[in-house]
C-alpha cells in the first residue's frame, strides 16, 4: 500500500466513518484517559492514549506488518492525537 493510499484511508476512517459511528475521537480519547488513569492510579491523557495506541498498532504491525488496516490505524491514532495537545 503506498503512503498516500495509507493517509488518505486513516484520513476518511477518522474524519467520517468512525466519527459518524463513535462520535468526536478527542473525546474518545479523553474518556479513555479517564478510565485508564482509574485503573492504573496514574495521571493519563488524550495524548498518552494516542500515544500507547499507535504503540499497540506498532506492535501488531511488527508481528504481521502485512496486514494493512495496522498502518492505517496507526496512522489514525497520531493524527488525532495531534488535536489532544
């Protein structure tokens, strides 16, 4: 997949179809942080869940890195993580 098809992909899945489905995704992020920081006691936010998602699609994509739908999330996750600060 070329690097063009990958942002133009993550682009549509978090500006329109996952948007249209899960609502605003820096609010995501922000009731994530929220639950996250309940369970493990520690000072979590938008962009330190941006942050460990783009780390958690990295990991999958070091196990299968031919599986394109990791690369386009993760693509997703930084771009809206840049909204968080």
């Amino acid at each position: 997949m070329k690097r063009s098809q990958v942002l133009l992909t993550a682009n549509r899945m978090v500006s329109e179809d996952r948007e249209a489905v899960h609502g605003d995704p820096v609010s995501s992020l922000e009731d994530v942080a929220a639950l996250w920081q309940g369970y493990l006691g520690v000072p979590i936010c938008g962009t330190d869940v941006a942050l460990m998602m783009s780390l958690f699609k990295i990991g999958r994509i070091k196990q299968n890195p031919l599986h394109e739908d990791n690369w386009i999330d993760a693509a997703g996750y930084i771009a809206i993580g840049s909204e968080t600060v």
